[in-house]
C-alpha cells in the first residue's frame, strides 16, 4: 500500500512541476494562445467550408459532364450507324455488278476450258 501511495504522489507531483514549467516556459500567455486557437479554428472552418463547396461544385461538374458525354456518345453512335448504312447503300449496287463480272468472267474461263481440251482431243 506503500508503494502505491509513493506511485501516486510521483505521478502527482511529477504532472503538478511538468504543468508549471509548460506555462512558465510558453512563449505566449494563456489569453494570446486562446486567441490565436480561436483564429487558427475559425481559418480552419473557412478553409474546410472552401473545401465543402468547391466539392460541391466538382459533383456538380462531373455529373454535368458525364450527362453531356452520354448525349454526345449517343449523337455520335447514331451518326456512325447512318454513315455506315449510307456507305452500304453506295457500295450495294457497285457489289452486284462486280458479282455480274465475276460470274461472266468464270463463264468465259471454263467455255475457254472446255474449247482448249476439244482441240487437245483432236
């Protein structure tokens, strides 16, 4: 019990002499550093309030922007299909008249075919 009672009027006296020379050490007295606690905590408020709006404004952006991307995306997903659908339409008949060709062609190759092998049957 002792022991105890030592432990407790060290930790006592310990904080009472570590207090004192914290304030007689201070650079500024108590009232100077409650001032400049209150002005330091009401810059920060000014600063966190900045911070809060300037969030705000970014939210506000980045859904303004995102929206306008998904219209633009759209206009110009619909504007491709109607090139594409166009290109389709310019090439179709340029297609069937190229087929035309190419069956005419693989006609006159194989009557080509069968006159050279009547004249290598002769």
């Amino acid at each position: 019990m002792a022991s105890s009672k030592s432990i407790a009027l060290g930790i006592l006296v310990g904080s009472t002499v570590s207090a004192a020379i914290t304030l007689l050490t201070a650079p500024s007295s108590g009232k100077d550093l409650r001032t400049d606690a209150k002005q330091r905590s009401d810059e920060w408020k000014v600063t966190f309030n900045n911070l809060k709006n300037e969030g705000m404004q970014l939210k506000e952006q980045i859904a303004k922007t995102s929206k306008e991307g998904s219209a633009m995306f759209k206009e110009l997903s619909t504007e491709v299909k109607n090139s594409i659908d166009s290109w389709k339409r310019t090439v179709e008949p340029h297609q069937k008249n190229i087929q035309k060709s190419l069956t005419q062609i693989e006609k006159s190759l194989k009557d080509l075919e069968e006159k050279a092998n009547q004249k290598n049957n002769q």
